[in-house]
C-alpha cells in the first residue's frame, strides 16, 4: 500500500515509524515531514493547511491511505475534504475533532452525560470571567477555548497569575482567536494520566497507559509546554484505577459523541487526573498525543496499519491487539528559550552515537541545511530508551540525551522519576 502521513513533527515521526515496519507498506510519504522522517519516507513539502494541493498528491500518486497526525488540520475539516474525494483517511471528521478543538464543548458534553471532570464556568466577555475569578481561590485552572498548540492551559498558584493569565488570553490574545472564550475550571490534585485509544463510533480499544511532563523544567516548575517528556507503562499507578478510566470516561465519551451525531473515528486521547473521589477527565484531543506516541507506539506489537484498516472497515472490534511488557521513556530536547522564542537552525551533534546505542530518536523540530541535520522548532527531538522497567528505560534515554548537543539544548533531568519513588 501507498500510504501518506500529514504532519511533520515527533509524533508523525513516530507513526511513520510504526508504518515502516509493516510488510504491507510499499511507499511511505510524508507532507510535510521533517529531517528524521526523511529517513524513512520521501517527504513532502506540502503544509498541512493545504487541503487541496494534499488531496492532488494523494491523488496523483494513487495514495492507498491518508493518515492525519495534528490537531489544526483536523479541526479544520481535512478529514471531511480527503472523504469528499473518496479517499481513505485515517482520523476524526471536523464535527467530532471539535471535541479537541473547542475545550467549551468538550466540557458541555461531559456535563451532559454525566461524565467525571473539574468543576468549571465558561465566559465569553473578560469582565464577566474576571468578576467570577475574584470570588473563586488559588490555585485554579485558566484555559483558552480553542487550539493553542498545547500551551493554552495556566495552572494559576496565585490570583495575581490567574488575572494575568485571563487578560493574556481575553484582552491581550496572546493565542488569538483561541483565546476569545475561556473555561475557568476547578483546580485537581493527584497523579495525571493519558490513556490514547483507537475509536470507531463505540468501540473502544485503549493503548497502553502513558503519563506527560507539561511543564518546562524539574519539579514541575515554569511555563506549560506541549510536554517535555513521558513514560509508558506506569508501574506506581494501580492498574484497575486505568481501567476504571476507560470504563467511566473513554467508553461513555464515545458513545455521547455517538448520540450527538458525531461519532468519533480515529485516536482519542484522554488526559486525566487521579484525585482522592477518583479518576477525572483534564482533557481530550483528537489525535495521538505528543510525546506519548513517542513510547506507546514502541510497545505496540499489532500491525498498527492493521490497526488503522479495522478501523476503517468497521471491524475494530474483531481485531486483537496486542502490547510490549517492555517499558519505554521519552525525553525532549528543546531549544533554548522554549516554550517562548528560541533560534533556529543550530547545528544538531550526537544523533548517530545516540541510535548507535539502541535510544530511538524521532525528530521534533528539525531540518536539513546544507546536507546538516539542524534545530527548526522548540521542542527538537524526542530521544526514547527502551528496557525491561522503567529504571533501565529511563536510564537508557538519558545515557542517549548525554551524546546529543545542540547550542542552547535543554532537558528535563526528572522525566519518569515519581514512577521510581512508587
């Protein structure tokens, strides 16, 4: 099969990867891709914004398969576009990836259907939301309604933040658009996890569980980001509190979506919080996560293109899917000054001594220059170690992190440390 992946970041990177290695796979494309990806497929260099010159490709080169990583394509419609043209295409229509795309009307249908999450309040109007913020305590959560490429959510510790936060975000349009309603929602406390699942109207099939590090640096202090680092699996959390997530979240999720006219195909996501009354829903975007795909999709065994087929043809739920015991953490290099502004085209040193030593290194934010591998994004590499636990794993991604070396490159040193504590 020809198949053609839109995106060109670390968690595309990773699905082209898990395609690569599938026997049915005769030609892999990338639009746009990045300069990892090129090593495994013949990159593209089409934006994902361009709905049409994508479907012309596709068309043109007799594309089998059309596999759609990000968020903004999907919220804008590309699924519905590649359909209207009977293309086969991987991924939610835009009235279901409006779960991701509006937080407002994620939350709605939560309330609606009885499903756990934060109490919140929604505001359209800055002096509305800001009279509401005075009576509410710290700390509290500020979210932009809208997509904001993963850094649209203040965690408030004080009220002095938050205001700052809700003008940034109502009066200041520090991310548009996206910015123009807000969700002030209760502040939960506990241990997060993201739980990915293949969707297919009500049948779910959960992945293995993952946890994220959003904040920029250790102890979970700075700025939010669109995540630092992950780990799969998670030994310290009590596997019947995961199942109970996907039994009273993810399961009901889908068949609300059902009932709303706007069944979900595809991967849903779904970051939740693990609080003293029980598991509770953060979140849930459209898409596989990043950079979780970045350590579930090794621990997948199944064919994922087999995966993606079922899906498609409405036999999810005949498919036996199966998962790794082995563990696997993820740790990202990122460019100096990120989640704010930070340079690009930085020379990239150490990727070949790192995969040399087994670490799996899916590109981020990366690009050729003059046959160099250099930095072009903020978050620049996810660098994978694999082992028998997460102690080995963890120490493995590390020892790959130490070999790696860009000007200005920052990580997190405690990716996976609360799964060594227990």
């Amino acid at each position: 099969m020809r198949i053609m992946v839109i995106g060109g970041g670390g968690r595309e990177h990773a699905i082209v990867w898990a395609l690569s290695k599938s026997d049915k796979v005769h030609k892999l494309y990338c639009a746009p891709g990045n300069a990892g990806i090129a090593e495994l497929a013949e990159c593209v260099p089409i934006p994902v914004g361009r709905f049409g010159d994508l479907i012309q490709f596709a068309c043109d080169n007799e594309v089998d398969l059309v596999v759609v990583g990000p968020d903004d394509p999907l919220a804008d419609g590309i699924v519905d576009a590649f359909e209207e043209r009977q293309i086969p295409v991987y991924g939610p229509r835009k009235n279901a990836a409006e779960i991701e795309g509006s937080k407002i009307f994620m939350k709605n249908l939560l309330k609606k259907y009885g499903i756990p999450t934060a109490k919140y309040e929604t505001f359209t109007d800055y002096e509305s939301a800001l009279a509401y913020l005075r009576e509410q305590q710290a700390p509290i959560v500020i979210k932009a309604d809208g997509l904001a490429a993963g850094k649209g959510v203040t965690v408030a510790y004080s009220m002095e933040e938050a205001e700052a936060a809700l003008q940034g975000m109502m009066v200041d349009k520090v991310f548009g658009e996206s910015g123009g309603r807000v969700v002030i929602e209760e502040f939960l406390e506990g241990q997060e996890m993201s739980i990915l699942a293949f969707v297919d109207g009500e049948t779910v099939r959960a992945m293995v569980p993952a946890q994220d590090h959003k904040p920029a640096y250790d102890n979970d202090k700075g700025p939010n980001t669109g995540g630092m680092g992950t780990y799969s699996p998670l030994p310290h959390i009590d596997p019947a509190l995961v199942e109970d997530a996907i039994e009273t979240i993810i399961k009901p999720t889908a068949k609300a979506m059902v009932s709303e006219g706007r069944p979900f195909r595809g991967v849903l996501f779904a970051g939740l919080m693990i609080t003293k009354q029980g598991v509770k829903t953060i979140e849930f975007n459209a898409r596989m996560g990043d950079p979780e795909t970045q350590v579930v999709l090794p621990r997948l065994k199944t064919d994922l293109l087999d995966i993606l087929l079922a899906s498609l043809n409405g036999r999810l739920d005949q498919l036996d899917i199966e998962w790794s015991d082995e563990a696997a953490v993820c740790v990202i290099a990122a460019s100096e000054g990120y989640p704010g502004s930070y340079p690009k085209g930085l020379p990239i040193a150490g990727l070949d001594a790192a995969k040399a030593q087994g670490a799996l290194v899916f590109h981020a934010g990366t690009a050729l220059k003059d046959g160099e591998i250099v930095t072009s994004g903020g978050r620049v590499l996810g660098i994978v170690g694999r082992g028998r636990d997460i102690a080995e794993a963890r120490a493995r991604a590390y020892e790959a992190v130490s070999v790696i070396s860009f000007d200005g490159m920052h990580c997190r040193s405690d990716i996976a440390a609360k799964a060594l504590r227990g």
